[in-house]
C-alpha cells in the first residue's frame, strides 16, 4: 500500500496498516490505555469522568437552548424575546463602526 504525507507529498516510511501488528495486538493496547485512564489510582471524587447525555437538551431555531427562552420568560414574560432582539439592533447601530 503507497501512503503518502498530505503536506509534503513524500513517501511516508510505514502505514498503520502495514506496521506488521496484529488485531490483538491493537486491542491489548487499548485495553491497557483503558486501565491507565480508568484505573484504580484516578481521582474519581474530585474528577469525575464525564458522561454524555442520552437525549439532547430541548431547543428553539435549531440551536437556542429552551433554557434560554425560558429564563426571559420569567423575567420579561410574553414580549422578551422581541424585546432583547429590539436592544441588540439598537446596539449594533449605535456602535462606530
């Protein structure tokens, strides 16, 4: 297999997958990357190893959190949202630009 360096055009000396290790090889590796992070001497009490949510957080235009809106809501209550839109513009345009 001819692999070759993106930035330079050279011939690259070994590929991954011709460096000659085998699959156990590989999954022993892992295997002991796994015990060196997870392993007994980890401080999980002030580190705690961080676990992805199941589902996404609920969100408005595809990218605001609801917690957002929320949070104006009990503040501003129905016209909150126009209203930070309304301060922003007035913002952008009093700028020098």
């Amino acid at each position: 297999m001819n692999c070759y360096n993106c930035t330079t055009g050279s011939r690259v000396i070994q590929c991954i997958s011709t460096r000659g290790a085998s699959v156990s090889e590989h999954v022993k590796n892992w295997n002991n990357a796994n015990k060196i992070y997870y392993g007994s001497q980890r401080d999980n009490k002030n580190y705690p190893i961080k676990k992805l949510p199941e589902t996404n957080p609920p969100v408005r235009h595809g990218f605001i959190p609801e917690s957002f809106f929320t949070t104006l809501y009990e503040k501003t209550g129905v016209t909150g949202k126009q209203s930070v839109i309304i301060v922003i513009n007035k913002w952008r345009s009093s700028a020098d630009v």
